[in-house]
C-alpha cells in the first residue's frame, strides 16, 4: 500500500469518526449529566463572560480551574461562530458551544490512533485495523467524546501515556518516559481516581532498570501536580486545596450525604451495557496484552470500593476494552480456524472483527437510546439565547440542574427556580420565558406555550421584567438550600 494511500485511508477514517461525534452533538444535543455544565463549561463560562452558576463544589473549592480555564479560552476563540449558528449573529450560545465540541472531539481522535498503535504492537496488523475503525464508531467513543466531562478528557490524555510508556521507542527512552509520566500525572490531576491504575502503570513503565527509568518518569510526573498545585495556590487558598477538599467530601463526609450509591459489583455490569458481547472477548485479549488487561481491571476494582458509581466513571478504559476485544477475536479466530480456510485470509478476519464489533455497538446504542434526545435544558435555554428582548427565565417544577446554566442561555438575565405556585405568582412580573411542565395548570396569564421536550415545555410572554426580590434569582437560591 502506497503511503498516499495510507493517508487517504487514515484521514477518510478520522473524518468519518469526527463526523459521527459531532453529528450526534449537534443533531441530536442533549446533557447526559449536570457535571458536562456545572462543573466545566459553567465555570469556563463565568470566566470567559463574567457571570455563571456557582453550584456548591465552587463554593467550597472543590474543583480545580485549569480545565475551566482551558475551556474558557475555548469558548472566547469560538464565539465567533455563532455567526454562522444564529439567526442573532452573536447573541448565541450555539457558537462556542459548538466550537467546544468540535475541539473535544478532535481530541477524542486519540482513541482511534490508541487502539491502532497498540493493537499493532500486541498482536499485529489484523487487530490493529479492527481496532481502529471499532474506536471511530463505538457508541459509547462517540456519543461521550464531545462532553466536557473531567474523566473523559483525562481518558482522552492518559492513552498516550500509557502508548509511550511501553512501546515508544522512537523517542528515546528518557523523553518518552518523562512524556508517559507528564500524560499519566495530568491524566491523574483531571480524575484523581485513576491515581492507583496510573500509579501502577508508572512503576510498569519503570521495571526493571529502577535507577534509569524513574528520574524521567518522576520528573514528567511532577509537571502537571505542581501545575495543578500552583493553580489552586493562586485560586483558592492553598496549594492542592482541590483534592484534600475533594478527597474531603467523597470520603471523609461520606458520599450518601451527597450522591447515590451503587453495590460494588455495579460496574461489572456495567462493563457489560459499555461493550455488549464484546465483553466476551475481553479474556483473549488479556493474553495478548496483559498490562493493558491489569490497567482495567485496577481502574474497575479502585472504582468499585467508593460507594458512588456513574456509568462514565469507566470511560477511560473504553477504548482500551475496544483495543483488548479486537485482539481478542483475532486470537479467538485464530483458535478456531482448523477446517475454515477463508480465516487464512486477513481481510476475513478484519471484517469478521468489525462487523461483531459494530453489532455490539448497535445493541448498546439501541438500549441507550434516551442517552441521546434532546432534552428540555439545552432546547429551551439555547432557543432562549437568541431572544433578544429576554429579561428573566423561570423554572417550575422541573430540576435547575437539568437545565444548561448560563453555558446554553448566554444571556445575563436572572433565572428564578420557582418551588410553588404562589412563589410563581409573585415572581411571574419578574420572568418573561417560563419553563414547566406540560399542561400544567394555573400558570400565570400572558405565558403561552413555545415548544416541548419530553414533557417539559418553553412558555413565554411579551414585555418587560420587573427586577426580582433580593435572594431569588438561581445563585442566591443554590447558596440558601446548600447545592
């Protein structure tokens, strides 16, 4: 195969992968979990415009700014095109939306070259290209990819970490360990619990030759934590304030006050709703590449004893998974292929390979299929962003937190969580644009109904907004009721 060929093919496959993620973002845009808003882009957006919702882990300095701040400069570079996504060229929250999306699922990309480079390495050419087109269209890849979601960026970085750690020759030994330490370290300070699976991962890049190996990896390793420390040094009050605070209010306060919790085998069930009957081959794919097999299992095994679980917790070893299941059916085949002389030929074995790879992903796709509609906080919020006579948003009975914060409305006007009809009521002078459920009785006059997500409706008005009374407006409201 000519090398032109070889780029075409490549970039045919990035540009097919890149169009499946941003066409399930932006055909069918929906917040699978409030922490995508409230703990990334909502933060990114205060710094970038000036006003956001401050959810309770900002309050008590939980969080750390880098990724905010990242995002935040994101944001500002990609407003702009809200030009081209608007009929109220910028007024829209679509622009930088969109152009977070499009920056997130380049990066997502990674996970394609990942399970080429490392397929290859383990078990050759077959396994490798299965695992390539696999990672361009896996659901689960896809649907994730575009969110700005903590453990999908650090997925999104440790996985060529752990590539350099093991196999990259190329470089030289020292940069690319001190390059596998820095990537695992910034991997570990976006998603501290992948801290015991990278720790393992590092003292595996470092045996046997201790003396030699350790300085590099230490030295790449100490980048992103002082980096990270620097940061909460300057932003909040001390330096790794974040993670004690973090580490506080998980462990040590208890995550039932806080969060719901699952049994610890949740995620073994879980890994099989993530990959489907790829989970079968999971086990051949471990005697191919035994590292990568330990490194999920850590991640899966640290994960399971802390009692609050959540299905993207296990993004990172998706693509390894991928990358393991695609090994295993070329192994697998290669077991079974006494008396089936077509499995001699490799463009057999590499379809066989994609196409149980692709009915996997499709009956995951089909069971999840809710993940993916568009629900009422990013329709209703992103519609509203283009009226340019909004002056206030209520929400009654419905869930602030499903709503896109300031990230979807872009507008500096106070939103109103209203608890009871007496409150809306009173407040209703002080809203133009309403969100309740559908049917619901006794609304205020004026407000007519818009449009519908699920159940949960956009009613607005004409006029002006009186200013709400003082305590009312979202972030007086979080601070009075502790979230």
């Amino acid at each position: 195969m000519t090398r032109g060929r070889i780029v075409s093919a490549w970039a045919a496959l990035l540009g097919f992968a890149f169009a499946l993620r941003m066409g399930l973002a932006v055909g069918s845009p929906n917040i699978f979990y409030p922490d995508e808003i409230f703990q990334t882009l909502e933060p990114a957006h205060r710094l970038a415009f000036g006003y956001g919702v401050i959810s309770w882990e900002w309050r008590l300095g939980i969080r750390s700014w880098v990724l905010p701040t990242f995002l935040a400069g994101v944001m500002r570079a990609t407003a702009w095109l809200s030009v081209w996504a608007s009929k109220s060229p910028g007024s829209a929250s679509a622009g930088y939306v969109i152009g977070t999306e499009i920056f997130l699922s380049l990066i997502s990309l990674v996970t394609i070259w990942f399970g080429y480079a490392w397929a290859k390495r383990a078990s050759g050419a077959s396994a490798a290209l299965i695992a390539a087109v696999a990672c361009s269209f896996f659901f689960g890849l896809v649907y994730f990819a575009p969110k700005a979601l903590n453990e999908v960026v650090a997925a999104h970085v440790l996985l060529p970490g752990l590539y350099l750690g093991v196999y990259g020759e190329r470089l030289g030994e020292r940069k690319r360990l001190f390059v596998a330490g820095l990537l695992c370290a910034l991997a570990a300070c976006l998603r501290i619990q992948l801290l015991p699976a990278l720790l393992f991962a590092m003292v595996y890049f470092c045996y046997p030759r201790w003396r030699e190996r350790i300085p590099a990896v230490a030295a790449g390793a100490a980048v992103p934590v002082l980096v990270f420390g620097a940061a909460d040094w300057i932003t909040w009050s001390y330096p790794w304030q974040s993670f004690i605070r973090y580490f506080e209010a998980n462990v040590v306060e208890g995550p039932g006050k806080l969060f719901p919790v699952q049994p610890w085998y949740w995620y073994l069930l879980i890994l099989v709703v993530l990959l489907g009957p790829a989970v079968l081959l999971l086990f051949h794919g471990a005697r191919r590449s035994p590292f990568l097999a330990i490194f999920c299992a850590i991640v899966v095994i640290s994960h399971s004893v802390i009692p609050h679980k959540e299905i993207r917790f296990l993004y990172p070893i998706l693509a390894p998974s991928i990358t393991l299941a695609a090994m295993g059916i070329v192994d697998l085949l290669g077991e079974i292929k006494r008396g089936l002389q077509f499995l001699d030929n490799p463009k057999w074995v590499v379809a066989i390979g994609v196409a149980f790879l692709a009915l996997s992903s499709a009956l995951l796709a089909a069971q999840c299929a809710d993940w993916y509609k568009t629900r009422w906080g990013d329709g209703a919020f992103d519609r509203l962003s283009r009226e340019p006579a909004l002056c206030g948003v209520g929400i009654y009975r419905a869930m602030w937190w499903e709503s896109g914060g300031y990230t979807h409305l872009h507008r500096d006007v106070p939103i109103i969580p209203l608890e009871n009809a007496a409150q809306l009521a009173t407040d209703a002078p002080s809203i133009n644009a309403l969100i309740a459920p559908a049917n619901s009785p006794g609304l205020p006059s004026g407000f007519g109904q818009s449009q519908c997500w699920q159940g949960v409706c956009l009613y607005e008005r004409p006029g002006a907004c009186t200013s709400p009374a003082a305590g009312e407006e979202l972030n007086a409201y979080l601070r009075r009721i502790g979230q």
